[in-house]
C-alpha cells in the first residue's frame, strides 16, 4: 500500500510504504524527546502541571479614591488587584503577593504584555536557587501561566510582573519573590482589560 506525502511546493507526491514507517517513528521519537524534555523542564520549574485555568474571583466593587479608568491599585496587604472601570467603581481579582521580605510599594506602569510568555529566573533568584534553568519555555510547566504583565518604572524593567501561575494553591496567599501571581483565568481576563502605559499603584 502507497501513502501520499505533501512537497514543499503544495503537490502531492507519492512514496513507499517503507519511507512512511520511518517517517511514522522518526516522528514518534520526537514526540517523546519533547515530552521527556517539558518532564524535565517540569521538575526545574516545581513540576505542577495546570489541569485547569483556575478559577474567576473577579468582582466588581465599590472604590473610595478617584483614581483614572484603566488604573491597577494593589492590596499587598488585602492580598487583592482593582482594575479601576470608572470613578468609584473596579473589578477586583484575588492575587498571591510577596512572602515576608519580598513586598514592596510604588508606581510604576505596564511597559508590556504577553500571552504563553517564557520565563527567565533573575539573577538574584538563581543566587538564591542555583538549581533554576536558565530559561522556562511557554506552556503548562511555566511558573508565569498563561500571561505576563511585565511593570516598568520608566523605560526600565523592574522585573516584576502580574502574571498567572502553575501553582494555583499559591493564589491569595504571601508566596512569590515580588511578582503578583492570579489564576490563569483571572489573568487572561486581566490581560484583555489592561492597556500598555496604565498606571500601577502598589500599595
């Protein structure tokens, strides 16, 4: 029996039973060296493999400060995000913040965005855990979930983001080096409200 196989330019062309098989199992080994690959990647990252988006905690509350639409205020303290909507009202999130040592306070602003981003452990957190890789590729075993909101003071990076997470159990609690973890589903919700340029306000 004869398999059909696509060329580059779009025709289709015939080949042997034979060159199909070895087509069939080079793929197969490429499968599993990927697979044994996210494994492995999964065991540098803590290994906790999503098995949903996590839950929406997303409310819409009554806010006293008059802050503009578009404004992100976070409650280290109440462990929650605002998304300000218009004068006296914000969708509010439920987030995991900084563990004792780890909390800061400022303004800053969303200098970019990104869906599925990879992650880079910073330098500061490789010299407290060697034991980090170098880079976390997108996907299921990335600390940063299913979005990235990276905060800019300036031009520059601070380092921190609101991001989602693959450890939902984390969300509401005092967890992270900085960053401001949400489930995945809160994030992508975040994610598609949010403007390049909006103000952060961290309380």
């Amino acid at each position: 029996m004869r398999e059909l196989l696509h060329d580059s330019s779009g025709s289709v062309e015939p080949s042997s039973a034979g060159f199909g098989r070895d087509r069939s199992t080079r793929a197969v080994l490429l499968v599993s060296a990927l697979a044994l690959t996210a494994a492995a990647t999964g065991a540098s990252a803590g290994g906790t493999v999503p098995r949903s988006l996590g839950p929406k905690t997303s409310t819409i509350v009554t806010i006293e400060n008059k802050y503009p639409t578009g404004t992100i205020v976070v409650g280290s303290q109440e462990r929650t995000l605002d998304l300000v909507i218009s004068a006296n009202r914000a969708i509010r999130y439920r987030i995991g913040v900084g563990r004792d040592g780890f909390r800061w306070s400022g303004v800053v602003k969303v200098g970019r965005k990104a869906e599925w981003p990879d992650w880079r452990p910073p330098a500061e957190m490789k010299a407290r855990a060697p034991e980090l890789p170098a880079l976390v590729p997108p996907g299921p075993f990335n600390p940063l979930g299913a979005r990235g909101i990276y905060l800019y003071r300036g031009s520059a990076d601070t380092l921190y983001r609101i991001h989602g997470t693959n450890e939902q159990s984390t969300v509401g609690q005092f967890a992270s080096s900085g960053c401001f973890r949400m489930s995945n589903a809160d994030i992508i919700d975040l994610y598609e409200r949010v403007t390049v340029g909006a103000t952060v306000i961290v309380k």
